[in-house]
C-alpha cells in the first residue's frame, strides 16, 4: 500500500538546488527521492532529541534527579570531572 503524497513548494538557494541535483545525479534518483532522504533524516533526528528532552522534562518535574553519588561516577568513568 502507497502512503497518500502531498506536493510543497519552496525557495531555496540556487547553488543549494544545483548541489542536491548533483546529488541526485549522482545517486540516480529524482529530486524528490533526495528531498525526502534528507526530510527523513531531519525528522528522525529531531523526533528523537524531543522525545529524550521531554522524557528529561517529565523526570524532572517528577524530582527524579542524580544523586551527588551517581554524579560523581559518572564522571569517574567518563572523565571531565575537576
């Protein structure tokens, strides 16, 4: 089963155009096929740092914060504590 397709518009930089035509060129595919690996990509990449903010959000509001203690491992084991 297809998903259903909706058509957007744009401005953007010629030489921005030019580089993703090259792209596709490249890569045989259309230009849509580019716009939306990099759509996907920005959206998978953004979904998820909201996700784990709001699940941070949603600890802290509850107090459910580190302890001095598991501070203080954690950057025993990763460094950077001074």
């Amino acid at each position: 089963m297809s998903e259903a397709s909706a058509r957007i518009s744009f401005v953007t930089p010629a030489e921005k155009r030019q580089r993703l035509d090259e792209i596709a060129d490249a890569f045989g595919k259309n230009l849509s096929a580019i716009i939306n690996d990099a759509l996907d990509q920005y959206l998978d990449l953004h979904e998820w740092q909201i996700l784990h903010i709001q699940k941070g959000i949603d600890a802290a509001r509850k107090g459910d914060f580190a302890t001095d203690e598991e501070v203080d491992r954690f950057f025993e084991d990763y460094g950077g504590h001074s």
